[in-house]
C-alpha cells in the first residue's frame, strides 16, 4: 500500500507540508487516558484565555485554510477546516469530546499547533491512499454524521482509496467507512501545514504525536514528513 499526494496537489498550494505517521499493531481499546484528557483541558483553557469566536477567522493559521478551501470553490464558512471546528467548539464553551484514545491523541496535536491531524484506519482502507483532487466521477461517500452518502464535488482536494474518497473537502469531514474505533489495530495520522508553518514546527508535531502514541497505545511506529520533493511513501 503507498500514500501519494498528487503533483498538481503542491502546484496549487506550493510549500504544503504533510507530516504522517504510521502505526501498526494498536492497542487502543483500552480505557480513557486521564493524563491526555488533562492537557486537553489545559489546551481548551489556553484557546479561551487567549482567542476569540469572533476573530477566529482571522488568525493566521486558520485564514490560510479558509484561502486553501476557497481555491476548490468551497465555502469557508459552510465548510470549516477540521481544526477550525475544533477551535470553535472549544470557544464554545465545550469540551472535546472523548471518541477513543487515538482521536483523542490527535486532537490534542490539533489544538496545541493548531494544525488540522486526522486518522484512517489502514484495515478499512481499499488499494492505495491518495491525496488529490476530486474527478467528475467519484463514487458516492458516507460521511460521518451523514444519513446518505455523496458524491464529492469535481475539483475539491480529498483522500481517497480505490473504493471512494474517504475525507471530503481536504480535513473537513471524514468517511464513516475508514473511521478509528477502538479495535483500530493499524492506522495512518496525517498533520497539514500550509506555507505560514515552518518545517521544524511540523516536525516537532509529528514527533510528538508519534511519541504519545507510542506511549499510550504501543505497537510499531514510522513518521515521515512529505513535500513536494517527497510525495510518496510505502506504508
């Protein structure tokens, strides 16, 4: 199985960074984990000390991605990045849910960088993984929270298998098909860096993420980081 990002992909958004870990032989069925439910409280401490619901949008980190779901004809402010809604639950008032200590990993990253972090699980995914634009013909995808699947639209930036995409509109929502659960045994974590962030900040997040799971739900680990000199991996 590979993971590639299309050429075309770095053309349009040039200076994209994807930090990617590969985990085998999970244990992530285990109970709740205080110690990661602790610095997620102190993130959502820090984010409302520190943001505004109002002036969100303008931050720099988060603006980028407005821009990036703007050039494949999204609309920003229906379609929110992953760590976008994140940041606006939070600023809400509510606590990131608890979903299963891997995605709980994750979205700690998420919030400490502010850097959109999603998974696949690797036993649910069909061929290769690609990261690509979306063609006139893609097969229709359940979405998580979706009721019915749907097709993605020509031109948005998704993942997919050789089955179908399997997260729509870049890291705005993923298919229900691919989810963690708890009897994830394998997986793929990606985090997303567009030009403001520097090479040596997703490093460090990518290394952080990889040590946390390799803490907290064992099993066998390989980071990499791809750009547009690196855009293939064999996982």
């Amino acid at each position: 199985m590979n993971f590639t990002i299309n050429p075309k992909i770095f053309t349009k958004y040039p200076g994209l960074q994807i930090g990617v870990v590969i985990a085998k032989n999970l244990t992530n069925d285990c109970a709740m984990i205080t110690e990661i439910q602790k610095q997620l409280r102190q993130q959502e401490k820090r984010i409302r000390e520190t943001l505004l619901t109002e002036t969100l949008s303008q931050q720099p980190k988060i603006k980028i991605w407005r821009h990036a779901y703007s050039a494949f004809g999204a609309k920003p402010k229906d379609n929110l990045s992953s760590v976008e809604n994140l940041y606006r639950t939070v600023l809400r008032d509510n606590s990131i849910r608890h979903i299963n200590n891997l995605v709980d990993i994750y979205n700690l990253i998420s919030l400490k960088h502010l850097m959109p972090v999603g998974g696949e699980d690797l036993d649910k995914i069909k061929g290769d993984i690609n990261l690509t634009f979306a063609g006139a013909d893609e097969s229709p995808v359940l979405l998580l929270g979706d009721k019915e699947p749907r097709p993605p639209h020509e031109g948005e930036v998704i993942y997919k298998d050789d089955l179908s995409a399997i997260c729509r509109r870049w890291n705005w929502r993923e298919a229900d098909r691919t989810k963690l659960t708890p009897q994830t045994k394998n997986c793929i974590l990606v985090i997303e860096a567009l030009p403001l962030v520097a090479f040596d900040e997703i490093k460090t997040a990518t290394e952080e993420l990889n040590n946390l799971v390799a803490k907290y739900c064992s099993g066998i680990l390989a980071t990499y980081l791809l750009k547009s000199d690196k855009n293939i991996i064999v996982i």
